[in-house]
C-alpha cells in the first residue's frame, strides 16, 4: 500500500504520456466469436440475386457474410455452397455483373467490394463512401454500377476497370452525382445507363442522366422515405415504394406520378417488376407480398403472408417464374408465380383476400440470431438469448462457447449465476451482426486484473500467484500469429533466456477468429483478418498500418499496462472508544488486493503485533503460536481482526473493488474501519 501522493503522480503521468494519439483517429480492436464455417445467416437478409445460367443465389444481409446457394430442383443436397466474408458490418445491396462472374457488394461498413462470384474471393475494396453504402444500381448494358447510401453521395464505376484492379494499380477515379439532400435508401439504373433515380429520407425521387452526371428533375408525392426503386427497360417510367405505405408510378417524360397503388398496410421496402414492366411485386413491414397490374392497378392478388417484415424480393424472370423473398428472420423462401395471373382481382379490400401460396416451393433454413446478452460480474463470461430462445455461455477470453444451454430462463440463470466479484468494464459488446461482437478500446481494454489462480491459470509450482491483465491476455491471444508480438520471445532466445522478456498469453482463440480494426465511432473499418492469417506477407504490411499505437506499446514494446490504484481511509471502529488514536490517512493499494492484506496491515502496522513485537509476553495476540519465518502471517492476523465496511464484516477473501462496488456503494473514497476480535 502506497500514500496517494504516489497514485496522483502515475495519474499524471499517464494522462501526459496517453495523448499520443489526440492528434490521429482513435482505432478499436474488434472480433467476433462464431463458428469457422457459418452455413447460415444469422439475421436478417437485406440483398438477393439470382444467377438463371448456373441456378446459384446470392444472398447477404445483417450477419456481414455473404452466401452462395445451389438452388436448382434436381438435387437435394444441402443447397450451400460457400460464404464469402470480407464485410465487417451489414450487406445493404449486392448486384451481379458480367454475366455472374463478378458481383458487387455494399455495407454499412462504408465500402463498395467487388467480388470473383463463381470462386467467392474479394478482389478489390472501394473505400470513396464515408457512411453507410445503402444501395446498388446496374446499367447491364453498359458494365456500369452505381452506388449511393448515408453521404448522400452517388458514384458510378466501370465494372471492367473495377475487376481490372490489382494491388499496385488499385487507383479509381469515378464520377459522381451531387445534389442530395439527405440519405440515399434506393437507388434504379435502367439497362442502357442512360437513367439513374434516387430515393432519399427527403421523400422525393431524384433523376440524373449518369452520362453526362447532369440532374434532370426532382419528383415529389411520396410523404416518407423511398426504400425502393425499379425503372423500365427504356428510362421513360419508374416504380417507387415508400415507408409512407403507397406504390408510385411516374412518368419521366411528363414529370409526375400517374398512377398510386395502395394495396400495402403498411410501410413498402422491397419491389420487383417483370421485363416488360406489367406487374409490380411489393413487400414490406405488412409482411405480405402483393402482385398488381400495373396498367390496371385495381387488379391484383396477394402471392404469400410472412411471419416477418419482408426486406428484399429477386424475381426470376425466365419460366417458370418464382420469386424470391427474405426478410427480417434468416431464412430465404421462393414461391412459384404459375398461376398468378389467373388469381388476379379486383377489389379494394385487401384484407379478405387470402394469399396464392400458402407454402413455399423451396426454403433455404436460417440460424438464430443473438438478441440479448449479459455481461457475468467476473467481466469474462456472457450468457446469451437467441432468437430461437436458446440460452447459452460464452468466454470472451478464449472466444468461443462454453455450453449450449437449452430453452432456458435467461433471467434465471443470471441469478444462479451471480458472484460477489467486482471486475471493472474492459470491453464492450455488439448483437448488431446476430453474433457476438467483442468492443476493445484504449480507454478501458487494461482496466481489468484477475489474480491468475482466479482465472484458473496452471501456473509453474516455483511461481507465485500472479495478477494478469484481461485485455493484454486477449490482444496477446488474438495477434499471436504477428510476428512483432514475438521480438522480445526471440530476443530472449538468441540471449539464452527463456521467455523472461515477453510472457505470451496464457489463453488461445481458434485461428478462424475474424479481428477487425476501425475507428471508433464512425464505423470505418480499416483492416479485417482472420487470426490465422496474421503472419502473411501482406496481412503483416497491413497490420504495421493499422494496429493502434496503444495495442502495440503493450504487445511489441513489452510495455505492462498500469494497474488500477484504489484510494481508502482506514479507521478504527468506533466501539473501540476514544482510547485509540484516530488515523485518517488516506492511503491507496491496487483494486484487486484481498481485504486480508489489509487486515494484516492493520494487524502488523496498526497494532503493532507484527514480527518485531510478537513475541513479547501474553496479551499481545501472538504469544504461544509464534509461527515460524515464512508462515503466512495472514491467518493470524484474521484471528484477532476483522475489517468492516458500512457496519458489514468483510471476507478476507474479498478484494477492494468488489467492497467498494458491492457493500460501500455510494461517492467518494472507501472508508473502512478495524477491530480487534476478543
């Protein structure tokens, strides 16, 4: 235990020596605990396409992972087929290119990827957006995509110089379309290129000619935000969906809406339209998807009803047409148009007019997703809700699940699993993919020491118990495979030492763990790898760009991250009277000592009763049980005092911060008071 004047001087050195980086963004370290192959989506699906010549899908949404499916009828495997992860965030868009060998992907990430669709490899990522990338446009005849999203900004770009790109000539210059007032949701791009149409929180349709980037007009009508767009095949009429529940027809040419369906309850996200621009598909937060003659839109059926808000729809168009249709849970369902057109109706009442199909024609299953979570008091394991009411435990240190639970109560078993152990918040956690996503930022990630016999770390006989810090063993887990993180190891090897430099960590994560570095509170991400890879060439240079200055003072200078200091006052009880003087220095230790260290304290320092005055006759609390040179002296003192705080007696085996968390519990410096047991 130390006086506070001590604590106060690190204090300052630490806040002079940490603003290292006040003048550069600020980068947190991020992975994600999941399984190595994930099968299936995790949440909800936001993008589809459909590749008629091969009878695969695309499908991306919430879990980041976009995935490929087999989806002809003449086999029934599994209709997997691969996953392809680079995204960090939510897929908004995908968009298939050059007859389906290239695909096109946008995030929440703030990039645009362009993909090897048949091999499922990244090829190139766009970093121009600085927000949410919401949507993709593609002009088929021209090889011209375009994106838009958050930043209110549209760029167009060549899909053959995209796929051109390699990594020394990875420069793109793009043109862009400005003039957006706010969020960009939806984005339509005929055939030809010679037409883009925006849809923005502005609730109005905006059209550009993308040849010569010149804005044509603005359409207004709608009274919500435009979540979905489809042009004609020659630019001259476009379809829009709003969160204002309507469906517009508008004609370029006249400048204004021709036609208003209202076949939706509610909020309509996701359209579709055949090629010869006759029938509309819609979906949205009614969960049901309609089918509506355009040219007579009094005329129209209800195809299917859903459990959950619809979010995308891909029609197939050559026969026998179907349509696909995701939404807000995981699974991907087709349903087969034979027949619709015979079902059409006129009427207004749409609520009694039952649904086409009342089972789909093929399901792709998904997974459950994460939707609640808690943090156990040891700051090490979270227990987890599912969407399919699963409970299970997981280890953030070693990154992985600990026990599938079952339909259990998750309220419940937080309470049969309550300790009274206070460890300080040292990362936080992010349900936003499905799936456990674990926060480390610089302010918090070394605030956490755990004694390593409390962590159930085999330690060497010859070594003593040891604090270890929570963040240092995880980043030491995570980077294990970078080279840097060993210098000090090799150094010690070439001197002869074995390991005295660096210690390594005493906890391993599987080698499939995706880390991810972004700045904190943009979104940006910055680099992605996976555990294993951290070794590579490339990854290496990357990882030298972009591991923030505070992870590498720790893992590749060796520098021990400070730890946390527990400033208290120690008095004597008040039954003890006025004999005893009272003592009211403020004095401090680390948060983590045991009240038992303490207790000697008072026992040696207090009272006197420490070696050089406990052999001195009876009455003096140690005379008759002198213990040897080398006993702990702990057991003693817990004989003849105890520690108590807010008229509470302390277990010795309790540390500081637990006592102040759980029994002091209000402002200001711990107080704790001592008295002699009789």
């Amino acid at each position: 235990m130390t006086s506070n004047n001590n604590t106060q001087m690190a204090s300052q050195q630490r806040s002079s020596t940490g603003n290292w980086g006040m003048a550069k963004k600020k980068v947190q370290v991020s992975f994600v605990i999941r399984d190595e192959t994930e099968r299936h989506h995790r949440s909800g699906v936001n993008a589809l396409q459909f590749d008629p010549q091969l009878s695969r899908l695309y499908s991306a949404g919430r879990d980041s992972i976009i995935r490929i499916w087999n989806t002809s009828r003449a086999t029934n495997k599994d209709p997997y087929v691969l996953s392809m992860e680079h995204h960090t965030d939510w897929v908004n868009d995908v968009v298939l290119c050059c007859g389906g060998r290239t695909l096109i992907s946008a995030s929440s990430d703030t990039t645009v990827k362009v993909w090897n669709a048949h091999k499922g490899f990244c090829m190139s990522t766009l970093r121009t957006h600085k927000d949410y990338v919401k949507a993709l446009a593609y002009a088929r005849d021209k090889e011209q995509v375009a994106s838009a999203g958050l930043d209110r900004s549209i760029f167009l770009w060549d899909v053959n110089t995209l796929t051109a790109l390699t990594a020394s000539n990875n420069t793109v210059t793009t043109s862009s379309l400005n003039g957006n007032k706010d969020s960009i949701y939806s984005l339509a791009m005929n055939p030809a290129g010679t037409v883009i149409v925006s849809g923005s929180t502005e609730k109005v349709l905006r059209v550009w000619d993308p040849r010569s980037c010149v804005k044509l007009m603005k359409l207004k009508g709608h009274t919500d935000n435009v979540k979905s767009l489809v042009l004609n095949r020659d630019g001259t009429q476009c379809i829009s969906g709003s969160s204002d529940g309507t469906i517009r027809l508008w004609s370029l040419g006249q400048q204004r809406c021709i036609a208003t369906f209202r076949v939706h309850d509610d909020a309509v996200w996701a359209l579709q339209a055949n090629d010869s621009f006759t029938m509309v598909y819609s979906g949205g937060r009614d969960r049901r998807v309609w089918a509506t003659d355009i040219r007579n839109p009094d005329s129209r059926c209800c195809i299917c009803e859903e459990k959950d808000h619809i979010l995308k729809l891909e029609l197939t168009q050559s026969e026998p047409q179907s349509l696909w249709v995701s939404t807000s849970n995981s699974s991907i369902k087709n349903y087969s148009l034979k027949g619709v057109n015979k079902q059409m109706k006129s009427s207004l009442d749409n609520v009694s007019m039952p649904p086409v199909c009342l089972q789909p024609e093929f399901t792709i299953k998904g997974g459950s997703s994460i939707r609640q979570y808690y943090v156990l008091n040891d700051k090490r394991h979270i227990l987890t809700k599912d969407t399919d009411e699963n409970v299970a435990l997981w280890d953030v240190l070693s990154a992985q699940k600990v026990e599938d639970l079952g339909k259990k109560d998750l309220e419940e078993e937080i309470k049969n699993r309550f300790k009274m152990v206070h460890v300080p918040n040292w990362f936080s956690v992010d349900l936003k993919t499905g799936m456990l996503t674990i926060h480390l930022e610089e302010q918090d990630c070394f605030s956490a020491w755990v004694s390593a016999k409390e962590l159930g770390v085999q330690l060497s006989p010859e070594i003593p118990d040891t604090k270890l810090n929570l963040g240092q063993q995880l980043l030491q887990a995570l980077l294990d495979c970078w080279p840097k993180t060993h210098i000090f190891e090799m150094q010690d090897s070439m001197n002869g030492n074995e390991n005295e430099g660096h210690p390594g960590s005493y906890f391993q994560v599987p080698m499939h763990t995706p880390v991810i570095f972004s700045e904190v509170g943009r979104g940006k991400t910055l680099f992605r790898l996976l555990c294993r890879d951290a070794g590579g060439e490339s990854e290496q240079m990357l990882l030298n760009e972009n591991v923030p200055q505070w992870v590498v003072d720790v893992l590749v200078h060796n520098n021990s991250p400070k730890s946390n200091k527990l400033p208290f006052f120690l008095q004597p009880h008040p039954s003890m009277g006025q004999k005893m003087v009272m003592k009211k220095d403020r004095l401090s230790a680390s948060d983590m000592i045991q009240v038992r260290k303490v207790i000697e304290h008072v026992y040696e320092k207090v009272l006197g009763q420490g070696s050089d005055t406990g052999s001195q006759g009876p009455g003096n609390g140690a005379s008759g049980d002198r213990h040897d040179e080398g006993e702990d002296i702990s057991a003693i003192a817990e004989e003849k005092v105890e520690l108590l705080c807010n008229e509470q007696v302390l277990n010795p085996n309790m540390d500081l911060r637990t006592v102040k968390h759980f029994i002091w519990k209000q402002g200001g410096d711990l107080t704790l008071h001592y008295r002699p047991l009789k």
